[in-house]
C-alpha cells in the first residue's frame, strides 16, 4: 500500500496545515503553480516529491519542470498536468488510471471510461470563495482510492 499526498496552487505559500497532512505520505504530487522552489525543497524533505509547472511558475527555478509527468505506483499509472484543458492523450488508451492536476482551483474527483480525474484544489491564497485544500490517492495493487480534504 502507498500514500500519495495532492498538493496543487500553492502560489508560494505552504500552510502549515497542509504540510501537516502531507506529513506520512510515501510520495507527493504538486500540480502546479508552486512560483518558488523553495515549495519544492519543503515537500521534497517529507517524501520524493513529482512536481509540473504552472502558469504562474516562470523564472530560472522554473524552466527545468515539465508541463506534465508520468509515474506508476504499484501498478496504478499516474499523469500529472496543471491545466486539464491542456491535456493532449487519450489517458484510458496509454493505460493511465488516475490524472492529477489543479489550475482551477475547485477540489473535484470523477471517474471518466476507467480514469480517476483528481484535483486537490488550491492550498495556497484563497481564490474567490472556493476552499482550500489537499488531497491523497491511497494506491493497494491496481486499486486506487482517492480523498480530498478541505482545511
């Protein structure tokens, strides 16, 4: 069994709540909009740590992220972006199960012809009235069971 901590729109702020809840997680996903490495560095000290840029994340720090990531846990295939509107495969046809992302900043979970859609929503500065929040995919095997949380 594996943890994996969601973590999406920090925009440079890591609230000790979210840090807390990340705590314990065997790996961290960052979707994007992290705008400091310092973001980075912290989470990478709790767990390995896949991270995609942004479009808030620009600058020298930057330019070494990519605009999406690929990782398998246990046998569950996982595809990272910022911006699902964004995404260009067809994730049931590669195999992948689980698409995480954020941009949006709304925290949202479903499941479209066997993909698990994950946005963890922001952690960082509220936008507008929508929560803030982190999330996990806890990975057994080839199942996946995923969870938001609001803080």
């Amino acid at each position: 069994m594996a943890r994996i901590g969601l973590i999406s729109d920090t925009h440079d702020l890591l609230r000790p709540e979210a840090l807390a809840f990340l705590r314990g997680s065997d790996h961290i996903i960052h979707a994007g909009d992290i705008c400091t490495q310092g973001v980075i560095d912290t989470l990478a000290a709790i767990a390995p740590t896949t991270v995609v840029r942004g479009n808030n994340d620009r600058g020298d720090w930057a330019k070494s992220l990519g605009e999406t990531a690929r990782l398998q846990v246990e046998g569950v295939r996982i595809f990272v972006i910022h911006d699902i509107s964004e995404l260009a495969i067809d994730p049931a046809s590669e195999g992948v199960r689980v698409v995480v992302y954020g941009h949006s900043h709304m925290p949202k979970v479903e499941e479209r012809e066997g993909v698990l859609f994950v946005n963890p929503g922001s952690a960082g500065r509220r936008r507008f009235k929508l929560p803030i929040g982190v999330g996990e995919l806890i990975v057994e095997g080839v199942t996946v069971l995923p969870r938001l949380v609001q803080l």
